[in-house]
C-alpha cells in the first residue's frame, strides 16, 4: 500500500501526551511517524502519496461504540417508519405498504414512536383491519417493544395460554380475559416470533450488510461495537462475518462482537456461546470477547428500571437481574476475561450495574472493561461510581434533545435530567458514544451525535429546545474523545486504535473543516473528506 502522508492541517491526535502534529505519515496499514513536517519527509519514501489537508481536520478514525449491524441488515427493507409521525401517520403508512405490495407473504416494519399510544400499546384490531391473513410485525423506534395482528399469533402458535417470558418485563400486553393485545414488550417475546415465521429476504441479507457497511464509511467511522442480535438472526450474521473477515484484504470495517442475551434462562448458554466465538474469533478486524446483559427496556416501552412507580399505572419494573445474581455474573464473566457490555437505562438498573461492577473490582478485576449502555436515568448518588469503579457510560448523542414528555407523564418528576454525561465525566469516568443503529431514531452519523451532545438540542432545528440542564452539554473535546480514545478503551483496543500515534494501525477520519471552529449548531453539516481503515481508503468525497 506504501506510504501516505498528511500535512496543513488540523491534525488532532487524540493523544493527550502530544494533542496536535504538524505531519501524520502511514506506512502500508500503520502509522508510521506523528510529529513535524520535516521528521515526516526524512522518514517517507520517494514515491509518497501526499494529502495536503489544506486546512482540514485529521481525527483518528471514528469508533460506533454501541450499534447492531445485523438489525441493520434485517431491519433495512420493509415498512420503514419514523419516530416523528403521529399515530394515524403511522397507521396509514403500514396500510399503504401492505396495499402497494400485494405479492408479499408477510410484512414487516420498524420505527413506530412508542409515545403515540398510551402505556397499553398498540393493538392488534388495527393491523388486522389491513391485513387479516398474512402476519404483520411492526417495532417501535427503541426496538423494544412491538406491534402485530392476528394472523402472527396463529402462526406463531401464541395463545391466552401462552406464559411471558419475565413476567412484568418480558410480556404480552393482555386484555381483561388474558389475550394478547397485540403489543408485545421486549426482546424474547419477539424473539419467541421470530423464531417461527420469516419476515426476511434471506437471498439480500449480505449485500445488506455491506450496504450498511459502506453507509458507516461514507460516515467516518472505522470500527463498529457489535451489540448484538437475537438468536434467529445470528444464524446468518455469524457466517456472513466469517466469511467476510476470512479476507481481510476486502474488509471496511472491524467489528469487535459479543454474545447476546436478555432472559435469565439464558445466562448459561450464552457464557458457551460467547467462550466458542471468543476461541474463533480473536483478531483485531473481528473478535468476540463480550458478554453483552440486557438488563432493562426503555422508558417509552415502560419497561425501563426506575426507582419511582410509573406515572401512569404506579408499576415498578425490576432489572432482570439484581443483586448478588448480578454481581455473580459479572465476576464470573470477569473471572473467565471477558469484558461485560450491559443495557441498563433506568436509576435502578444502573445502580445495579455500578454494584455488581464494585464486585468486580473489589474481587481483584481491574482490566476488565464493564460498560453501562444508554446511561439515560442516573441516581445523583451513583454519578461518582462510574469513575470510582471505572464503568464506561455509554450514550447515543442523537437522543439528547430537548421536548421529551417522558418526566412527569410516564416517570416521576423525582427522576434525574436524562442523559447528563457533565458530571459523570468531572467524576472521572470515560465516556463513549454510539448510535444504537437501526435504533438512532435521528441518525447513525458520528458529527450528528456530536452536536447534539454538545447541544442538547435537536441538529437542523433553529429554536430546538434544550435537554435539561441548561447548558449541561459535553465540549467538544470530550465528544471526540468519546468516538475515539474512551471507544477504543471500552472495546480493548486503546494499543491498536483510538489515537493518532506510531505503531497502531492506520485508522483515519478526513473532515472538510476544523470542528473546533465551526459553531457547534453547524457541526452536522460538516462533510466527510475520507475515510481510511487499515492504510486502506474505504470512502472519499
């Protein structure tokens, strides 16, 4: 691949020991040299290839830390709805998909907002009024909670006599004589759907992932943290990356992967499943080595893990587990080196979380990396945990806007302001950032994410309001920190990737302006000059 070199710009390392360079060299897929100008062009062949950055901004490439490549590759035909439409913009959109694609043998669709309907849900009358004899399946924007007709019951063998999975967290919504509504709540009651009928084109799975792939290049970002998918989908995304990362000269992306689960009766089997992906895949394109917990649902699901009664029907909702069954697992997980990714977005599940990673720590496990996911609801009393027992708080920047319902509508006006990463940091934690894709609700985009961290505010919005507290944003050193060093320390990789130093690997992000002086409402409207991953470019303008 032979030489590259960078100069004229603004060349943010993202290492705090030397911030900003004059020169960045890469030699084949690593960095060669950081530092001057001069040091560059004594070190580089005669036949490099020179990239004058005439005044714009070199970061280390972007890292998703917290995404789902393979709902995105399933999720990404279909009824494609938006978390912006109202109910009847909702009903009327799955209505004109079934009516405009007559030959279909079932529908599916995702992206309803949860907050349209009440905490029942929707029903399953509606959808059977459109199509009474083909199943129809719709998500919610969160992906947590769902919505389907008659016809998927039959199919799928569902009846009153059905028992949920967790009773209270993992359920069928149900009238009064115990039928299903039609709202299903969580990941294993769809999973127990799923797992019966067929919803997908399984022929354009794969040009799917890599569609979704080049869409994260054309984006920045260089390496994924793969969250996860349900057990019927890993059927396919297993061997697709198999197959994809057996030749690594073609790959776009590396993808560090773990294995998935959300049911107490499946604590066991996914330890098995994580020790045998782990033992195949190692490399640092693809490797799977996390132990990936849901603990909770979410907060327009009303399924998320609060301290205080919901508003609406004073229910309390439990994590899946508590206690010490938690901290258990995680030092089990810990003893066996794995690192633990953990969905925790209510006070109570993230308490949770904070203790069992005490255990960890106080049982000698310092290297492990234990991160919370999504870090929406926060106990003011459990801010200083996540730097004192080094759990990364992970959050979605495009979630951090401002005119939410949620608190004194759905959760109690005790509750903390929501997303507040400020304090969390001058605690000394780290911070990462995804985009939960295909959940992002406003986009998967790195610089997106950004603004609105900073923000609070929704991106492209003249008078967006802000997310309380006022003026409680993240700087915007922090933000790239987050897409860069704090992702590549969460995925045990800071060695490799993260910063722009000698040795890692030759991971770029190219912008067409230096963040640092564009007024951060502007910030998505900054476009991506190239992306480089491995010395390789995987997109450019």
């Amino acid at each position: 691949m032979g030489d590259k070199l960078f100069y004229n710009g603004a060349i943010y390392t993202m290492n705090g020991d030397y911030p900003e360079a004059e020169a960045l060299l890469v030699r084949d897929d690593r960095i060669l040299y950081v530092g001057m100008l001069s040091e560059a062009e004594k070190m580089a062949a005669a036949d490099v290839l020179r990239y004058d950055l005439r005044g714009r901004m070199l970061l280390p490439g972007f890292i998703d830390a917290h995404c789902h490549p393979s709902l995105c590759a399933f999720f990404s035909s279909g009824i494609l709805l938006s978390v912006d439409m109202t109910r009847e913009e909702v009903e009327d959109a799955v209505k004109e998909y079934i009516d405009r694609h007559p030959e279909r043998e079932t529908y599916f669709g995702i992206g309803y907002p949860e907050v349209a309907y009440d905490e029942k849900g929707p029903r399953k009358e509606v959808l059977d009024a459109m199509c009474p004899d083909k199943p129809v399946m719709i998500l919610g924007s969160g992906g947590h909670e769902g919505w389907c007709n008659s016809k998927t019951f039959e199919l799928a063998g569902i009846t009153k006599e059905t028992p949920d999975p967790v009773p209270g967290f993992q359920y069928f919504e149900r009238d009064e004589d115990g039928q299903p509504t039609g709202h299903l709540v969580e990941t294993d009651v769809q999973e127990m759907i799923f797992g019966e009928i067929n919803f997908f084109d399984q022929e354009i799975l794969g040009q799917s992932y890599l569609d979704a792939f080049d869409d994260y290049c054309r984006a920045g970002v260089t390496t994924l943290a793969d969250c996860g998918a349900m057990k019927y989908m890993e059927g396919v995304s297993i061997p697709f990356f198999q197959q994809y990362y057996a030749d690594g000269e073609n790959c776009r992306l590396r993808v560090s992967g773990c294995a998935f689960t959300g049911s107490a009766d499946d604590l066991e089997d996914n330890f098995k499943r994580l020790r045998e992906r782990r033992d195949k895949y190692a490399g640092d394109l693809y490797k799977v080595d996390t132990y990936k917990l849901i603990l909770d649902g979410t907060i327009e699901s009303r399924s998320a893990s609060m301290m205080e009664p919901y508003v609406e029907d004073g229910s309390v909702v439990a994590p899946l587990l508590e206690g010490k069954e938690l901290q258990d697992l995680f030092v089990r997980a810990a003893s066996e080196g794995f690192d633990i990714h953990c969905h925790a977005i209510g006070d109570r599940a993230i308490h949770e979380v904070l203790m069992a990673a005490k255990a960890v720590r106080e049982a000698g496990y310092d290297d492990i990396r234990i991160t919370n996911a999504h870090t929406e609801y926060v106990l003011e009393e459990d801010v200083p945990l996540f730097g004192k027992y080094d759990v990364i708080a992970n959050t979605t920047g495009v979630w951090h806007y401002g005119g939410k319902p949620n608190k004194g509508n759905i959760i109690s006006e005790k509750a903390s302001d929501p997303f507040y990463m400020k304090p969390i940091i001058d605690h000394g934690a780290k911070v990462s950032l995804g985009s939960d894709r295909p959940v992002d609700l406003y986009g998967y985009e790195p610089l997106k994410s950004i603004e609105m961290a900073m923000t609070r505010k929704m991106y492209g919005v003249e008078d967006a309001p802000e997310l309380e507290p006022e003026g409680g944003g993240m700087t915007l050193q922090q933000c790239l920190e987050s897409y860069t060093s704090s992702a590549a320390y969460q995925l045990h990789m800071e060695d490799k990737i993260g910063t722009l130093e000698a040795g890692k690997y030759a991971d770029l992000t190219m912008l067409e302006k230096d963040l640092f002086s564009v007024d951060p409402r502007r910030i998505h409207e900054v476009k991506i000059e190239m992306t480089m991953m491995n010395g390789k470019i995987t997109y450019e303008r």
